[in-house]
C-alpha cells in the first residue's frame, strides 16, 4: 500500500521531469509567437501567428510536407507489412537457417546508416535509380524492416498458442490465422511499431540529403535546413518552420498514444 506521502513524491517527481521535458517545446513556441524585428514592427508582447504562414509560404513546406507524407506512408506500408510477416515466419515457424537469417536481418539495427550511405548511394547510382523516390523509400523500409522483424517476432513468440492451435483445428491456415487472429490481438504491438517507424520516417534527414538533389524530393526536415540557411537571423520564423515540421509527429503520436503505451508496456512486462 503507497502512502500519501509517497504519493505525492511520485507526481512531484513526475511534475518536475514534465517540465524539463516541456520548457524546450514551450521555448520554441514562445519564440514562434514573438514579434521578431527583422520580420516585424508590431509590440513584443503580442502573439504573432502570422509567422506560421509567412515560414510556410517563404519555406515552401508545402511541396516539403507533401514529399514527407508520401515517404512517411510509402516507408511505414511497406515495413510494417513486411515486418509483420518476416517476423510471424521467425517467430511461429522453425525452418533451416532461421536463426542465421534472422540475425543477418539484425544488422540493419546494429549497423548505423552513416556507415552505408556511401556506398548505397554508388550502388543506387549504377542503377540510375539517385535522385528519385525510390532512392529515399527503400533504404529506409530496409531500416525500418529489420527493427520492425524484431519487435513483431517477440510479439509472435509470446502470442497465446491456445489461440493459434485453436484457429488451425478450425481450418485456418497461417494466412488467415495471422491477419484474422494474431494480428488484430496484437494492434497495441503493431501501433507501436507504426508510430515509431513513422517517427523515424518523418525525422530522417541523411539519406533524403544524399539521395536527392532536386528541390521537388526534399523531405520536412531537409527543407528546413535549407530555410534556417536563408534566415540565420529571423528566430521567429525558424521556430515557426520547426513547429510547423515536428507537428505531425506529435498529432500520431497523440492519436496513438493510447495503442502506444499500451504496446510499450505490454513489451516490458514480456
């Protein structure tokens, strides 16, 4: 039984660590709702929320955000699918090589991306494939994959066997057994994954910049970076351009964030 002074001294702590967490985010929030003088004349005090549109239409985060969103669902889509059936096969199904393949998959995670970029980019440019979608897309699905074929592989290895043996004496192969049974009893496990590659999606900026020259395929974060090189001065605006940028990643995360948890905690406690 937790006393009440322990109580208190746990949302105490919990209230201090929320506002160290909190005060960066609130920083830039204040600075992106402040009266810059190199943008404006208007009184400090005030809030500016014009800086909003002036970084989105002077930053051309339109045609940025969309190329983002395009990645981030083709990226998410395709890793998630892939990543739910490679790690059912590892995880339910014992065959030659299992363990061997699986590990080899392992090094997408162990083995940074900065380490590889080089040479992917030569490789991809034999295949005159640089400078195009697929370039930023496939690199990150194979990043994303091999996280994703671990997560869903732990999740599969404690899923109820109960559950399974009982589909198969009811007819139902490995196909429907994993969309119809597994899956929909492991959504907290599958959201987690989802809102965590999509994070990862979201913020790449490596590879965007060594894949793509052109202005049309440059993604969120990348664009950016170009803005805060033609305003090192206007702080206001390139608050606002960063909110602008990280806002997608915290409406997910919200949406999701009761899957979310629920899948974290889930993990931990297995």
């Amino acid at each position: 039984m937790i006393s009440r002074g322990e109580r208190i001294a746990n949302y105490a702590v919990l209230a201090l660590f929320a506002a160290i967490a909190l005060f960066p985010v609130l920083l830039i929030l204040q600075t992106a709702l402040s009266n810059d003088a190199i943008v404006s004349d208007g009184p400090a005090s005030s809030f500016n929320f014009q800086n909003f549109a002036d970084a989105w239409d002077q930053g051309h985060f339109a045609s940025y955000m969309r190329t983002s969103v395009v990645v981030a669902i083709l990226v998410v889509g395709l890793s998630t699918v892939i990543s739910v059936l490679a790690g059912y096969a590892f995880g339910t199904m014992s065959f030659r090589g299992s363990e061997v393949i699986f590990y080899l998959i392992l090094l997408g995670i162990m083995v940074p991306a900065e380490a590889l970029v080089v040479a992917l980019y030569f490789d991809l440019r034999a295949l005159g494939l640089t400078n195009t979608l697929v370039a930023i897309v496939m690199p990150q699905v194979a990043q994303s994959t091999a996280f994703g074929t671990f997560w869903m592989r732990a999740y599969f290895r404690t899923s109820s066997r109960e559950v399974v043996e009982a589909a198969h004496i009811d007819g139902a192969g490995h196909w429907r057994t994993l969309w119809q049974v597994l899956v929909p009893m492991g959504r907290p496990a599958v959201t987690t994954m989802v809102v965590l590659v999509f994070m990862w999606t979201w913020n790449e900026f490596l590879i965007p910049l060594i894949m793509a020259t052109s202005e049309n395929l440059r993604t969120a974060p990348l664009g950016l970076a170009f803005f805060q090189g033609q305003y090192t001065s206007g702080t206001a605006l390139l608050a606002a351009g960063a909110t602008l940028v990280a806002l997608p990643v915290v409406v997910v995360y919200l949406f999701l964030q009761r899957h979310f948890i629920r899948g974290m905690v889930e993990g931990a406690v297995k």
